[in-house]
C-alpha cells in the first residue's frame, strides 16, 4: 500500500490512478494522519 499526502495528490495524481489501476490501495494523508484509502474499483467493489 502506497502512502501520498495531499501535495502528492495535488501534483502527482496519476500516480495514485496508476497504483489503483494496478489494483493497489493508496492511503492519503494530511500532516501526518491518514484522511482516506484509495480503493481500486473492481468487480469486488461493484458488489
């Protein structure tokens, strides 16, 4: 599971698309505590 802050978010967005493409999930974190978990949209999550 990869770890990207907010700034990532901000400037490398197509890394967390291509950790979900991958089907990894991503965590996303604001000074240090985690906000939220990028999850891969798949067949498991279409339920």
């Amino acid at each position: 599971m990869q770890t990207f802050t907010i700034r990532d978010l901000q400037d490398n967005t197509g890394g967390i698309i291509r950790e979900a493409e991958s089907g990894r999930l991503s965590v996303v974190t604001k000074h240090g505590q985690p906000i939220f978990v990028a999850v891969p949209f798949d067949d498991q999550v279409r339920g």
